[in-house]
C-alpha cells in the first residue's frame, strides 16, 4: 500500500501504514515474523537527502529505529529500568534473552532523494509468541513494589516516530557520535566474546559499531575489523558470527 502510495504525495508529507494484524510479516532473510493482536506493527514512510550525513549512512537508520523503539518506552517517567535492549543489527530484546520486536527497513534512491521504507514490530501486549513490554512491567512491578501502568501500542508506535525524528535530527547535525551514546546504553553486546564463522572459529570481542552501522569485532591478532549485517547473522544463543 504504502509502496505505492509514496512517490504520489508531496516529499514534504510523511505517511505511515498501521497493522492490528498482520498475517503475511516479513522479517529479513524472507524470514517470517508472527503478529497476533496485542503487537505494535507499522510501515512508516520517510525520506532523506543523499547529501546529508544520514544520507551518506544510510544502513544507520535501521540502528536508529530500534534505539527509538527502545527509547519510547525508556524514556517515559518512571519505566527507565524496563529491561527493553537494541541488539545488532534490527532486533528489539529483553535483556540479552529474548527477541521481542525487530526492524526492516528497504530503501529506494530517486535521483538525490532516499525514499525509506521502515516496518517495525514489536510485541506490546501479546504473551506469545514470546514476551511482550507489559509481561516485562509487570515483572517490574513485582519486582520493585511499583505500579506502573500497562503501555498500549498506538502510544508506543507514535512514540517511536516522534523519537526517531529527534534521532534523525541529532545524526543529521551530529553524525553517529550524536547518537552512539544512547545506542550503547542500551545495546546488549558491550565486551561480548563472540566465535566467528562456526563453533570452532577464531574468537573475537565486539568493540562497536563503525560510522557506517557496521559491527566492530576485535579478532586475537587481527586487529578490529568491521562485520556486514547483510551477509552475517548473530546468533544470541551461541554468540556466533556466522556468514548467511
């Protein structure tokens, strides 16, 4: 719908598609993602020149809206130790444990203008097919002795676009060094030994990632290099680097 939609309204218009359901979603790699009511589902539509700094990084803007998924829920008064993580390169986590929303995002380059394309998805009250945000209050709230209310996804999917504007904003001004700060709060790799390629492969530490959203892994005697999320997969549960 919106694939079609975006190139008839003018560039100055911004255009997002919401889902109560979905019974087709798509996650990278022709992967399936399943979207019982209760998930927070959107196609948002955005455009960015390719003459600005994201413009020139673009495989970024995936990285900045899982932050802004993040971000939504983290930064509202009172749910700032809700455990909700980035993981690299598109995945919205539980602490390290468990996967609970993710990213894809398809770009298209009319003349100097990137026509992005963001689906995102994340599970806000809907216990299967994993965990959801409100599973993750409520433990709070057991936990801490708090009460803090259940969240809804009409309210998280307009937070997450308000707040990946703000981000768009700060990498525009700023670059990555505008915005890693955040990403690395939040993200679940910091100082993480990872093997790559298979079980027995070379062992490695993640540093980062580079200006270009790519990951950083400091191989024993190599020095650091840079990972292509395209062509490689992390494996949570293995801390495995694996090409796909």
């Amino acid at each position: 719908l919106i694939g079609r939609l975006m190139f008839e309204l003018p560039e100055e218009m911004g255009l997002i598609a919401i889902a109560v359901r979905q019974t087709q979603g798509k996650g990278r790699g022709g992967n399936v993602w399943l979207s019982p009511v209760g998930c927070a589902l959107s196609t948002l539509h955005i455009t960015i020149p390719l003459h600005s700094s994201l413009g020139q990084r673009i495989s970024f803007i995936q990285h900045l809206v899982s932050l802004a998924v993040v971000e939504a829920v983290r930064s509202i008064p009172g749910y700032e130790d809700i455990d909700l993580r980035v993981k690299w390169p598109n995945d919205i986590y539980y602490s390290d444990l468990i996967k609970l929303g993710g990213v894809l995002v398809n770009s298209t380059l009319i003349e100097t203008t990137f026509h992005i394309l963001i689906g995102f998805g994340f599970n806000v009250n809907n216990s299967n097919p994993t965990i959801c945000i409100n599973d993750l209050i409520t433990k709070f709230n057991k936990e801490e002795g708090k009460s803090l209310k259940p969240l809804t996804a009409d309210c998280l999917i307009a937070r997450t676009v308000t707040v990946l504007e703000r981000l768009i904003d700060i990498f525009q001004e700023k670059g990555p060094n505008g915005v890693l700060p955040c990403y690395y709060k939040y993200w679940v790799h910091s100082g993480k030994k990872v093997r790559l390629h298979n079980e027995e492969g070379p062992i490695a530490w993640i540093v980062g990632i580079d200006d270009y959203g790519f990951l950083q892994v400091h191989e024993e005697g190599k020095g650091v290099e840079s990972v292509h999320p395209d062509g490689n997969s992390f494996d949570m549960l293995r801390n495995l680097i694996v090409p796909k």
